[in-house]
C-alpha cells in the first residue's frame, strides 16, 4: 500500500487551509453564538467548486474520488471549521451518482456543482424507529405517475438551507421477512413541496440546524424516485457508508487541532516555573492520542481508497468511523485537561469543538451498533439485536 499522497491531492490541502485560513476561531465563535449558518464559509467552498468535489467533470463538478473529499472536511476541522454546514452535499451525492438514471443526473448536478441548488438535507431518521431504519414509518403511496407520502423525520439538519432533500419512505407495508426490501429513496425538491412540509426548529448542544420535519400529503412525482422501487434501504447504506468515512475524515481533522492546540500550549503554559509539557503526567495523554489518531487515519485513508475502487467497504466503513471518532473525542478530552480552566473560555474555541466532536460517537451511527455490526457480519457471532 502506498502512504504517500500524491501532488494533486497535497495540493487540495493546501488549498483547503489558505480557505480556512479567511474564517478564524472569530468568525466559527460568532456563528455558534448566535445558532447561525455560516454562508459565508459555504459560498467560499461552492465559489472553489469543493462541494462539487464527488460530481463529475461532465456534470461540470470537480470529479475527485471519497479519498479527495475525507482530506477537504479533514483540513477544515483541523482548521477549527465545522463542515457540518455542508458535507452531507458529498455523501448524499453518492446515491445520485450510483443510482439515479441520467436524466437525474442532467437535470440536477450541474446547478448543484455551481451552487445554484443546494442538496444539504437526508431524511432518514424518526422519532419511532432511531437506529432501527427497517422501521421506519413515513409511508409514500403510488397514485398514478406520483407519489402521495406522509409522515415526520427528526434530527434533520440543514432543512432551511437546501433546495432539495432526499428523502427515505416506505413503498410498502413492514414484513419481518423482509425487511430491507419495502422502502424507496426519493429526491424531493423543498421549493415546491409549499405547506406539504413543515419544518420546527429542535435545539440541540451544537449549531447544526437540527429540525423535526412533518410531511403532509407531499406529492412527489414517480420520476423523481431514485432507482427501483422497494431498494432504497440498500442504496442508503451504501451512501452510508462513504458518509460514514467522511465522518472518520472530520473526527481526523478534529483530533489533529485538539493535538496542535494541546501541544502548543502545553510548551507555552508556564506553571510552577516550567511549561507544563515538560510534566509526563500531561505530556504522555498527548502522545497517546497522537498515536491514536495518527492510526485511525490510516483506516479512514484505506476505506476511502478502496471505495474509489468501485469496491464494498462495510467493515472498512464502521472500523474508520468508530476508531477516528474514539480517537477525536479521546484528543478533546486530553486538549481540555492540558488548558483546564481555559479551555472552557470560548475564546479558545476547544470548548466548542469539545462539544461538536461528542456527536460522532452516536452519530451518523452508535459506535455500539458498529461493534455489533462487526461482532455478527464480520466475526461471525450471534446477532445481539
């Protein structure tokens, strides 16, 4: 396996940080505080065509692979930045390129290259069904050449911000036999779908626009279904999973700015007449996360490679998220004890990362469900669920 980044990709590196480098801790302390989006940080990555990275040169994106992309959200968390605004635009876009039919692709990529659509939002999660997906309950019934769906989706990010949500339905009753096999993905267009959906506000730790959406008798035409009918649970997890990577590569990002700010300070604090990293009892706990992460990356590189490939990457998939966002929240905690009471001062902006990087041990998945997705599918144990 070759380690070493081409010049192509060290260049998006560089081009991600000089980006980062016009939206300081200021600009991220400012938008949380007052539960902002920052459009500003969005329409800089659309102007350079970032959030276009997945889409290809003939839809007039970038047409970089999952590889390209875990190094753009990587650089903007090591900045300090949060992509949460608008990485789900990269793993969302995975579906449309695999599954949709070319009239799809002509009809929507290129405005969502140029940034005149915005694909931010995936409704998948309910209130009754959690990480169950077999479960869920919004329901879309054919009538003719449309679709009729109701239903409610909750923790659903970015709503008021995107043109077009893609959405997960059932198509058919439940049936224990099978499961996987009675729900569709459809490709929803927010700025016609009027009172059919409204969106409430759900306050939650971390600024990321999080909603609890009510849908209502929301028609949606048969031509906006992306692939066959009653496949959608299949097509979700396989976005899933390149969502699930790009969530590896932002927890990456994460532990390398807890580990830049903790070592940093820890030469700088001067305390009992010695900087304070001189001390193993602070020096040792950053140089195990270090380690940590430095081999959590490995994983999330060698999934994103193998996905490039046209390969599966279920095992890669959970193993690079579960072992990046343990090794990120292990660096926060380790940063906030290297500052102590600083590091609950916004101005240092470890509190607020501290905060946002906790999110990716539940979410997209529960590390626990990764430890028996690997426990039954990889290992071969009995099911525990």
């Amino acid at each position: 396996m070759d380690f070493q980044f081409t010049q192509e990709q060290q260049q998006i590196r560089r081009v991600i940080r000089e980006i980062c480098s016009d939206f300081p801790g200021e600009y991220w302390q400012e938008v949380d505080a007052n539960h902002t989006y920052p459009d500003k940080f969005v329409e800089a990555l659309t102007e350079g065509g970032w959030l276009a990275a997945l889409i290809p040169e003939k839809y007039e994106g970038i047409g970089v692979g999952l590889l390209e992309a875990s190094i753009i959200l990587e650089e903007i968390h090591r900045s300090g930045g949060n992509s949460a605004a608008c990485h789900a635009q990269m793993y969302i876009m995975g579906i449309l390129l695999r599954h949709g039919n070319e009239d799809q692709k002509r009809r929507y990529l290129p405005s969502i290259a140029s940034g005149e659509l915005r694909l931010q939002s995936f409704g998948v999660t309910e209130p009754n069904a959690g990480s169950d997906t077999t479960r869920i309950e919004t329901y879309a019934e054919r009538s003719g050449d449309e679709y009729i769906i109701n239903g409610q989706k909750i923790f659903i990010s970015r709503m008021p911000h995107s043109d077009l949500l893609l959405l997960l339905a059932r198509t058919t009753p439940y049936d224990e036999n099978n499961r996987a096999g009675n729900l569709s993905v459809f490709l929803v267009d927010l700025r016609t779908a009027g009172k059919s959906i409204i969106v409430e506000p759900l306050e939650t730790m971390i600024n990321h626009e999080t909603t609890v959406v009510f849908i209502e008798d929301l028609h949606v035409p048969v031509e906006n279904r992306i692939g066959e009918e009653g496949q959608g649970f299949r097509y979700i997890l396989r976005g899933m999973n390149a969502e699930r990577v790009l969530i590896g590569a932002e927890c990456i990002g994460d532990g390398r700015f807890f580990i830049d700010k903790a070592s940093k300070y820890a030469n700088e604090r001067i305390v009992f007449d010695r900087p304070i990293g001189q001390n193993q009892g602070v020096q040792f706990p950053i140089a195990e996360v270090y380690a940590r992460i430095e081999a959590a990356s490995l994983m999330v590189y060698k999934a994103a490679s193998i996905y490039d490939t046209g390969q599966k990457i279920g095992p890669e998939a959970n193993m690079a998220k579960y072992l990046a966002s343990e090794a990120s929240w292990a660096a926060a905690d380790v940063c906030m004890s290297t500052y102590g009471g600083y590091g609950m001062a916004v101005e240092y902006d470890i509190e607020r990362k501290f905060r946002e990087t906790r999110l990716y041990k539940i979410a997209p998945v529960a590390n626990n469900l990764i430890l028996a997705y690997l426990g039954h599918n990889v290992l071969g144990m009995p099911r525990s669920y």
